[in-house]
C-alpha cells in the first residue's frame, strides 16, 4: 500500500516508529482489509510527550503572535501544497469521496490560517478605575500545555481545529488522534515539522484512548483538555479533569431537528436536505438528522428526499463519481442495524435501503424511513450513519417541543420562508448553532460547539482561541 502513510507517533519533534510498541491494524472500510500497523505510544511515550510539550511552552508562549502565525500560515500552506497525497490517505483509512476528503483537508488548512490571524489579535482591554492613579488592564495569557482527542468521522477538520486553537494561543499540545485513521494526523504532524514548528509545541500520539486519556490528563502539567466524540465519552473525561479542575472544550454528540414549513419550496428543500444528510455517510455531528416536514407537504419531501437518496453512487471512496463511501468502522454498521430493526418493528416504512450495500467492506445502504413516531430509537439516539426519519408535524409550538425535546444542543435547522417564523424558530431552538434556510453552520470564523449534552465551549471564531487563554486583571497602583 505505496500510496497510505507511513505511521509513527511524533514526540519532541521526532517521528517514533513501532519498534518494540505494540501495534494495531488500520484498515480499509471499503474492503475491510488492513492497511498498516500503528504503533501504539508506552506509558513512557506519552510521559514523554507530557514533558517535551511543559518543557516546550514557555519559549512557545513567550514567542510573538506574529512569528507564531508565520509557521501555522506556512504549516497550512504544506497541507495545501500536498493535498492530493492526504486526499488519498484520508480516503483509504477512513472512506469518505476523494472530492470529500480534498474539500476537508482544504477547510482543515482554512483553520489553521484564520488562527494564525486570530493569534495576532489577542487584544487586553484597559478598564477605567473607581480610585485616581489606579490602572487596570485585562490580558490574556496561554493556559499551558493542552491534550486533545480526536474521533475518525474528520481526521485532518478536528486535529487542526484543535491545533490551530492551541497553537496560535501560545498554548503546547498533545494530540491523540483516532486509531482509525492515523495517517492524516501524521501527515499533519509532518506538515508542522516541516513548516519549522519547534520541538515538543506539537507532539502526537496512539494507544488504548481510555489508557491514553486517563494518563495524559493525570499529569499536573496539562491545564486544558478539548475533546470531540461521544457525550459518554465526554462526560467520563470530565470526571478526570475535575480532580486538578483542567479547563475543558468538550464537542460531542447532537441529533440535528430540521424543521420544514409548508411555505418553501419542497423539491429543493428535500434535495439540499438529503446531499447534506449523507455527506460522509451521515458520520457528521452537526449532520440533519431528524426530519420534521409540515403535514401538508410532507409526502412531497419524502418522495423527493427518498430518490436522491436512492440515486447516490455508494462505493469505494477513492471511485470515480463516488457519492458516499462506506462507515468507518464495523461498530457504525452494527448501530445502523439496530436502529432499522427496532424501526421495523415499531410499524415504520422503509422508503429505501435498510441494508448493508454489497459483499465487501462496511457499506450501508442510504436509508429513509417514514412512519414513525417521536419514541422510535432513530429519533431518540445519534444515527451518525446514513439512516434518514422523516416525521409530520401540525404546527409551530408542537414542533418546537418536539425538536427540542432531546438532551442533545449540536445544530438544529429550519426552513421557511416567512420572516416572522424565522425570527421566532431562531430563538426557540434549543442549539449551539442553528442554520435557518441553510444547512452550512460551520465555518473557521465561527463558532462550533453545542449545549446541554452536545458539550460546551467552542472552536473555531474568537471563542475558539478564548478557549486556550486564561483571563488576568493587572491593578496597578
Ligand atoms: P466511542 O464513544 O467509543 O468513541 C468516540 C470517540 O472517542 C472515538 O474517536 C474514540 O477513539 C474516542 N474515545 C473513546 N473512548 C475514549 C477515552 N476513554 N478517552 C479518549 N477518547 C476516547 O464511540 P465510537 O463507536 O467511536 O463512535 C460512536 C459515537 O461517537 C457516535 O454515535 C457519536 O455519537 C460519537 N462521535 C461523535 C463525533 C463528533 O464529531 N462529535 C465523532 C465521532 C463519534
């Protein structure tokens, strides 16, 4: 396999190959055959990486914005230069089109310059004092070394959120990057390297997650954890950071209402709706996921959503004219089953798929489901698979209560094209991010992040660099 990376971890600026390391496999979902062996990091690797990212950062955060942004822009340009090599790599380990992963490392490059701008705008304030002669400023400060955890649905999006955030604040990181697919997140790593990042302000690392995280946030010397992937994950990381009080981002999982009104055009609607529902084979947190569609137009929208559904081109990623690849890993599969068993069981009606699609590797079928009602487990838990639940709804305070009746707060859509209603769903809904006649709610400028159990804090825009700064008032007498 000439054209997949050649794994490592990277401490104190050094890739560190298997060696003696334990190793686990990597392996195409699109024929789930292995692809490499990755080196799993010792107990003395991850110390090791603690201690080269508290040894690194005061030089790092003493380091000007200005030449800090100057090696993220020149790291962001590298990614940029070698695209197509990631492309390929980011396709054989974790299966989305080529035209998906081109456009993710592009956004993941995005990233990282708009933090190297950010960084060079992290202005103090000088607050007018109660008492003559007093001056008070506020500035910001680096929290200190920092450990992220990345999942496998964004292999180069969410290290580079991470990095970037940490990177440009002044702050060291230690990145453990999905086991799923670790070779964008080493081809990223060498694009920092290369770009003349010093040693130990990035270091990166595999193993057991559980074993990993529990080491990395032990040590005293991380001050700040950020983690992306499940609420239950999420939640038991907080539980170790709450022993020295480490500050924490936390973006996990949602359940996206899309909520549309008899008042739009339904065709185009249910079309837009379905390409971004099976982007990435619906492997997306902020992806459209509960479909509440106005009774009077409500079979219109699932006609037309079920035959773009219908019309994708499933297949290996790396297929000319691909549209959706197969899930990343066999446990996805496995929650697809379960989740259309118990739809069939409750009375549902599936319009398509329902299956596994072909002999070879972990492809689903894209699937769209009707007739169910709220308790049905696909509208209670996170599909992040191809499977699509569209519902009726009366009116505008039933479908508000239904839509934000979840635990989740990720992003939460609407469609309408009264401007009444828009102004009114916009504050009813119960979201970090809430996309109104538009699906796009993520951008480098913006904040991403959610409430209640999709997490806290943000990444990306302001709120992601104030993420890896803390706040000092200096009273000058
Ligand atoms: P999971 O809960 O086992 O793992 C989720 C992610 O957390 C994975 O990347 C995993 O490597 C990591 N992880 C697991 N245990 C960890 C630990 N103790 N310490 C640090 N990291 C740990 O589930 P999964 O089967 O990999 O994914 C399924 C669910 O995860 C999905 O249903 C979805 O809810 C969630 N998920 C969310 C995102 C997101 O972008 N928010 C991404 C991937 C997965």
């Amino acid at each position: 396999m000439t054209d997949y990376s050649t794994l490592a971890l990277f401490i104190d600026g050094r890739f560190v190959s298997a060696d003696t390391r334990t190793t686990e496999p990597v392996f195409n979902p699109a024929t789930a055959r292995p692809i490499a062996d990755l080196p799993h990091a010792t107990d003395a690797d991850l110390d090791e990486a603690v201690a080269a990212a508290a040894r690194a950062f005061p030089a790092w955060a003493a380091t000007t914005a200005v030449e800090r942004s100057a090696i993220l822009r020149r790291a962001a340009a590298l990614i940029r230069e070698r695209i197509e090599a990631i492309a390929v790599v980011m396709t054989l380990e974790q299966g989305k089109p080529l035209a998906e992963s081109r456009g993710e490392i592009a956004y993941a490059a995005d990233v990282i310059d708009w933090y190297a701008e950010e960084g060079r705008r992290t202005y103090g304030r000088v607050v007018p004092s109660r008492v003559p002669g007093v001056v008070m400023t506020v500035t910001h400060e680096p929290v200190g070394p920092a450990a992220a955890f990345t999942p496998w649905n964004f292999p180069a999006l969410t290290p580079c959120r991470k990095i970037g955030g940490a990177l440009a604040a002044g702050c060291t990181l230690v990145l453990k990057a999905a086991e799923e697919v670790p070779g964008t997140a080493v081809e990223i790593a060498r694009a920092f390297a290369d770009a003349g990042l010093p040693a130990g302000v990035l270091n990166l690392v595999f193993g057991d997650p559980a074993t990993v995280s529990a080491r990395l946030i032990a040590a005293s010397e991380i001050r700040k954890v950020s983690f992306t992937g499940s609420t239950a994950i999420g939640k038991s990381l907080m539980r170790l950071c709450a022993d020295d009080l480490k500050r924490t981002t936390m973006e996990l999982g949602g359940h996206g209402p899309v909520i549309v009104f008899d008042d739009v055009d339904v065709e185009a609607v249910a079309e837009t709706a379905a390409i971004a529902k099976y982007r990435n084979a619906g492997q997306v947190c902020i992806s459209p996921t509960r479909f509440f569609v106005q009774a009077a137009v409500h079979d219109r929208f699932a006609a037309r959503f079920t035959e773009v559904a219908r019309s994708l081109k499933v297949g290996d990623g790396l297929g000319a004219g691909v549209q959706m690849g197969p899930l990343a890993n066999p446990r996805r599969i496995a929650a697809m089953e379960a989740l259309v068993q118990d739809a069939r069981d409750r009375g549902g009606r599936i319009e398509t798929g329902g299956e596994r699609h072909g002999n070879e590797g972990w492809f689903y079928a894209p699937t769209v489901i009707t007739g169910l009602d709220d308790a049905a487990l696909v509208m209670c838990e996170e599909p992040f698979g191809p499977v699509a639940p569209i519902v009726p709804f009366d009116d505008f305070d039933e479908v508000v209560g239904r839509a934000n009746s979840l635990p989740y707060g990720l992003a939460a859509y609407a469609f309408s094209s009264s401007a009444r209603r828009v102004a009114d769903i916009g504050a009813a809904l119960k979201a970090g991010m809430v996309g109104i006649n538009t699906l796009a709610v993520s951008n480098p400028e913006t904040p991403f992040g959610g409430v209640r159990d999709s997490g806290h804090g943000s990444e990306g825009g302001a709120e992601g660099l104030l993420a890896y700064l803390d706040v000092k008032l200096t009273a000058s007498a």
